[in-house]
C-alpha cells in the first residue's frame, strides 16, 4: 500500500506562495517568489483537464477527474520539492456545480492540498483584483469567462465593485451550441430578470480576463499585425468583437490553429468571440482591453497590506529588478532625481515611465558590452511588466537602447512603428541623461550626492562639489558633450 504523502508544511519559512487554480477548463500551478506589488513568477504550468465537460447525468467526466487528479499530484510532489510553504489552492465552477462535486474535493484535499471552493460572488471579486493589480486605475467592467462559468464585475478608484457569476463558460456554450442554442441567446437567457452589476456603464472599458479572450486578443494583434507580441494592455475597438466573431465562424480548428491560436483554445473560440460581440451590444463598452491577470493574481493581490497594494506596480517590478542587478547597490532612485530638474516639464505619465528606465539604468552591466543595448531592448519590450501598453513599453526600450550606447535610430522596427518622432527623440534624450549620471557616479548613488545637472541660457550645467571635481573624467566629459549636443545646448562644468 502506497504510503500516504506528508502534509505541506504550513510554516511560512521562506516567502514563495503556489496557487492551485482548478478551473472548469484547465488544472494550473503557478509559483511565485513572494506576495509582492509585483510578483516574479518562478514556475507555471497547466493541464487542460476540462472538468467543466460534465455527464449527461451532472457528474464530472471520470476521464477529466483523472487527468486533473494526475496532474494535481505532480503540483503536490514539486510544491514540496520546490520548499513552497505558503500554498492556496481554490476551485471554482465544475467542482462547485457537479454532483459529485464535493466528492472531488474531498480527494483534492486527500491529496494535502488546502483546497477551498469558492463561490461566483468571490470568483467575480477575485478577478477584479487580478485586474486591479495589473491596472491600478481600470475604470469599466472586468469580464473573467472561463470553461463554466462567466463573472462581470465592476471596478473604479482602485476598487472592485459587486460582481455576477453567469454560467455561460465556454464549455458550456459549446453544449449548448450543440443542442442549437448560441451564445447570444444564452446570454440573453442568462441576464433575463437579473440585472448587471450596478456601476456597468456604457463608454467605459472592459477588460478582458480568461484565456479564451485572451487567445482572441492574440489573433486580432496577429490580424491586425501589431508590432509587439504581448498581449497584456492589447486595446480593441468594441465593433472589433463582431467582426472578429464572423472571422473565427469562418475558420476550421485547424486554420485557426495555422493563424497561431493554441491547441486548448480554438475548438472555443468561436463562443468566445460570438459572447463578446453580445457583451458589447449589450454594454457598449468604449472599448475592449486585454489583461494577463485575473483571478490567481486577486488571490495574491489580496494577501497584500493596504500599503502594499498602493505601489505601482510597474515602479515596484522596476525597483525589485535594479536592487537585484545594480553592481554596487540601488542606483535608481537617486538617479532620477538627479534628473528630474533637466526634464521638470514632462507630464507625469511620462516622468514615471522616466523614473522606471531609471530603476533599469543598471540591470544589463553582466551582458556582453557589445549587446548591453540590445539586451535592455529586449527586457523592456518582452519583460512580465504590468501597468504599462505598448506605446509604454516602446518608450522605456528606446530609453534604454540610448542609455545603453545605442544609437539615434529606433532600437527596433516594433519601436519606431509604436512612437513618434518627438518621443524617439524624448526617449534618447532621457537615455543620453541616464548615461551621463550613471558614468559620472560609477554606478554608486552616492556619487550623485551635490551634483546637480539642469538647463539655463542655452547652456547644460553639470554641477559638482569641491570634494567631487576630479569625477569628470574625459568619458564623463565625452557624455556631457552628448547629451548637450541632442538638447541642442552648450556643456558647462561649474565645479567647487
């Protein structure tokens, strides 16, 4: 007889949280560093075991328990090889709605795993925390559709509203669709007599939480042939939702599978995208937004101190990334700051996003020199960032190209098609200023302590104190000349 496993320890001995997410489509493990503002992910993985494919009879398919239960016990194995203490495990619409449902908890929990079902009302406010935690200033309707279920929630002033969980998910749908049944009528069955969610207002954006929407978003970026492959921040306008319903109503599995949409996500598709066209007759949203978080981050989001949840998130990421990679410390901070009078007059979208490339000026010193520039690039257009699209994350890369040693053109194609003249040229006059401190100072912030840098009578002052002449050096020098050249000003040293 197998020995039974050893419970999970329930010490909080390190700070690595797991989540256990068993969905009506898909079993997933995700691994995270910490309950952070922003949480480095270390390890995730899913299994599509389609528990929400249940029996004629209301019972879970036995085949579906059994590839969720195998992949439920490697989640339990590695959690405990991994030394995750903290562990929350959470099961939402197949197992709340099947018959047998509380027997497939019981085995879950048999497993070690603290699983706990949560209702449609808690799912829909999980969701809007994920979203929350991802869009700190989201102002709409947060929709979660998954393979049971769909959940509409409100959000505004950093806060989630009341919520509504409809089972309309896209397993679901398809039984449905198979009986002659679409998911516009479904829809309009489901919200007969119930009203949405109180704050659902028309013209305002809704954002697109699951994988199947997140899968339509994808195709439309690959359609449309949008420069970045990330789709988190992806807008759509709320008249694309039918057009991309007649699109994948066209299309077989297999030539939406030739288009790039996953394996798991294009036998449902076409519910998915038919639902959202009905969504958007009916709310008139302003336009459609894609969000790589949702309800796993609203767990995390919600372990969090009020004063934790108040970081921006982007800052926060930055941050963790430039005190893990700066050579002799954090720099950033006080970099910033050194530059912040240079470009006083920037709005404050812009000066956060400033302050972000700032937190990175460090983080590429152990690439290869010849490709600090490229790697930077790199990071900051593919990087797991949040709170920031992609005209954002355009602007952080040039910033970082010029900081880096890169040159005037824009870093990549994706950049020059997401700026515009003006802010390739704001970018490299950012990048130019990082450069310039980060030189000046050695990489160590208190370098920076009494120097000042700013712009008067057509001149760029570089200030230092007595004690901190003989830091211009002639590549300081070299910088300084660079950087008043692209302002189109005189370098002036004032020193003592």
């Amino acid at each position: 007889m197998a020995a039974s496993p050893a419970p999970l320890p329930t010490a909080q001995e390190d700070s690595r949280v797991g989540i256990v997410d068993i969905g009506s489509n898909s079993v997933r493990l995700v691994v995270y560093a910490a309950a952070a503002r922003a949480p480095a992910i270390l390890f995730n993985e899913k299994v599509m075991a389609g528990l929400g494919k249940v029996e004629a009879d209301g019972r879970l398919s036995p085949a579906a328990v059994a590839r969720a239960m195998t992949a439920l016990r490697r989640f339990r194995l590695l959690l405990n090889l991994m030394g995750v203490r903290q562990v929350h495990a959470v099961a939402t619409a197949a197992a709340r709605d099947a018959a047998d449902g509380a027997a497939f908890v019981d085995g879950v929990r048999a497993l070690g795993l603290p699983l706990r079902v949560i209702s449609g009302g808690d799912e829909a406010r999980f969701a809007g925390e994920g979203v929350l935690a991802a869009v700190p200033d989201a102002a709409g309707t947060a929709g979660d559709l998954g393979g049971g279920s769909l959940e509409l929630v409100t959000l505004g002033g950093g806060r989630v509203g009341e919520g509504i969980s409809l089972p309309l998910g896209v397993l679901r749908l398809a039984a449905g669709r198979a009986a002659g049944d679409g998911p516009a009528d479904a829809l309009r069955r489901a919200l007969a007599g119930r009203p949405l969610p109180p704050g659902s207002a028309a013209n305002r954006p809704f954002y697109l939480v699951g994988g199947s929407w997140r899968a339509l978003a994808l195709l439309d970026m690959r359609l449309t042939g949008y420069p970045l492959p990330v789709v988190h921040g992806y807008a759509m306008p709320p008249g694309r939702a039918a057009e991309l319903a007649v699109f994948v109503s066209g299309k077989s599995v297999a030539e939406l599978r030739a288009l790039g949409v996953a394996k798991g996500r294009a036998p449902m598709l076409r519910d998915a995208a038919e639902l959202l066209a009905a969504l958007a007759e009916r709310l008139a949203p302003s336009r459609f937004v894609a969000s790589a978080q949702g309800l796993r981050e609203g767990l995390l989001h919600d372990l969090l101190s009020p004063h934790e949840r108040d970081q921006d998130p982007l800052l926060a990421a930055a941050r963790d990334m430039g005190q893990e990679g700066g050579r002799f410390g954090a720099v950033g901070d006080r970099l910033c700051a050194w530059l912040q009078p240079l470009f006083a007059h920037d709005p404050p979208k812009m000066c956060r996003l400033r302050e972000a490339a700032c937190l990175l000026s460090d983080v590429a010193w152990r690439a290869n020199p010849d490709y600090r520039a490229e790697w930077a690039v790199e990071l900051a257009l593919h990087g797991h960032w949040v709170a920031i699209d992609g005209p954002g994350r355009a602007l952080l890369a040039q910033t970082l190209h010029a900081a880096f040693g890169g040159g005037p053109e824009p870093a990549v194609p994706a950049v020059g098609a997401l700026l515009n003249g003006a802010e390739l040229a704001r970018a490299r006059a950012w990048g130019l200023a990082m450069r310039l401190g980060q030189r000046l100072a050695g990489g160590v912030a208190d370098a920076l302590a009494g120097a000042s840098l700013r712009a008067a009578d057509g001149a760029l002052e570089l200030a230092l104190p007595e004690e901190s002449a003989a830091l211009y050096g002639e590549a300081v020098e070299r910088r300084h000349r660079q950087l008043a050249n692209e302002l189109g000003l005189a370098p002036i040293l004032a020193a003592g």
